[in-house]
C-alpha cells in the first residue's frame, strides 16, 4: 500500500520515470560507497590492531628460570690449570738498524768505495798557460765545446726575413737536355748568420737528375742576414728552382 501510495503520488507530481530513477541510483550509490569504506576501515584498522596487541617488545628482558640440578657442579678451586705457552717456531733476532757493522777490506766492492786524498792528487787538474801579463789560458784537457752552429728549428720567429743579393740559374743536367726531360726541385737552404748558404736539403723533385743542379745553385746564393731582437739569426729559406727547356 506504501508503495503504491508513493507511486501514485509521484505519478501525480509527474516526477516518475528516468529523473527519479537517477536520483535514487545517485543517492543508493553513494550510501553504498560510504558502507564500503567504513567497512575497509575497521578490517584494517582491526588487522593492525591485532599486530600490535600481538607484537613483542623486545626492550624487556627474557628471564629464565633454572633449578639448582641443571646448573651442574661449580668449578673446583683448588685445581687450576695454567694456561698453555705460545712456543715460538723460530727465535726472534735482535734489531740491528742503526748499528755499524765493520766489513772486511777484501769484500768491499771496489764501486761504492771513495777516492782518498792520495788519489784525489794523482789526478790531472787542468793546466793554466800564460805569456805575461793578466791573460790566462786555461786547458781542461779532453774537454770539447759544443759547436754553437747546430741547424735552425724549422721556424723561427723573425723581425726581418733574410733578402736574396745573389741568385744563381742552376744548371740544366745535359742528360735532361738530351731526353726532353722539365721538372721543379724545391730546395730548403740553411742560411747563417752572415746570409750564407750552410746546407741545402731536398724537400721535393720531379726528377731526380735535377736534385744535384739545384743544390749547386742554392749553395751559390748570397741572402741578408735574418734579424731578430736586433742580432742576426740562422734560418732556413724555401727556393723553388725549375727545368723548362727553351724552344726553338
């Protein structure tokens, strides 16, 4: 009767049908959701609360009860074993650092030994030459001076590059001449201090037999010294020299 009651007033409100159908589903779901997780909370609330009941507490001491039998006899006072010695399987030697021990003559390596004053005077000392006056020469026997004309590095820094004077035309080999034969030698000369040609090198060659005409010609070259900080200094010069033959 309640139900058609309620049916019968909705259906004279005009509320029944899908409206009303999708508060209830709202209203039911909602009520369904808040059961859910109460009923979520208090199973875990209780499983957690078991855990802690349960737990242990490890701060307070585990007490054990024994009676006088299980303990067993006390030690005797009156035998007392001593305990074994440690027996070394080796003696230990004394340390000796620091203290001198004196070496026979005969096994001293003659290598580490040091010249005696009597020695030490055996030994040529150098010889001063004089012919009056306050100039000294002083010779030190075997000793030589290194030579002060090593070869430039391939570049030197210049303040100004050293000036061909004199240019020679090299020679064109009379073999070449005969077989037709052109080509270009690029040639490196060392060039010293006072602009004079003190080796020339080969860099590259078409053709071998040009190699010792054009090193003939360099080595006639003439240039300006090279200057740096104010001095002349050596240096290598780059000289191209080509082979045509002149047609008639």
């Amino acid at each position: 009767m309640a139900k058609k009651k309620v049916a019968q007033s909705t259906v004279a409100q005009g509320q029944y049908g899908a409206p009303l159908l999708k508060r209830l589903a709202q209203k039911y779901t909602g009520v369904g959701l808040a059961i859910a997780i109460a009923v979520h909370f208090i199973g875990v609330g209780a499983y957690w609360g078991a855990q802690y009941l349960n737990r242990e507490d490890e701060s307070m001491p585990t007490v054990r009860v024994l009676t006088y039998s299980e303990l067993g006899p006390p030690p005797s006072i009156m035998n007392q074993q001593a305990l074994p010695k440690i027996q070394l399987s080796t003696p230990m030697a004394k340390p000796n650092v620091g203290i001198p021990v004196p070496v026979p003559d005969a096994q001293v390596s003659p290598e580490q030994t040091i010249a005696t004053q009597e020695q030490l005077s055996k030994i040529a000392g150098p010889v001063t030459q004089g012919t009056g006056g306050d100039s000294v020469g002083v010779s030190m026997g075997d000793f030589k001076v290194p030579a002060s004309d090593a070869p430039p590095p391939d570049f030197v820094p210049v303040e100004k590059e050293p000036q061909i004077i004199k240019q020679v035309t090299p020679k064109y080999p009379e073999l070449a001449q005969r077989a037709g034969i052109e080509g270009r030698v690029i040639v490196k000369i060392w060039v010293d201090k006072d602009g004079k040609p003190h080796k020339a090198i080969v860099l590259k060659s078409d053709a071998q037999i040009f190699d010792q005409a054009a090193i003939d010609a360099a080595m006639q070259y003439r240039f300006t010294p090279a200057i740096m900080n104010h001095g002349p200094v050596a240096v290598w010069v780059v000289i191209p020299f080509t082979f045509r033959l002149q047609k008639q």
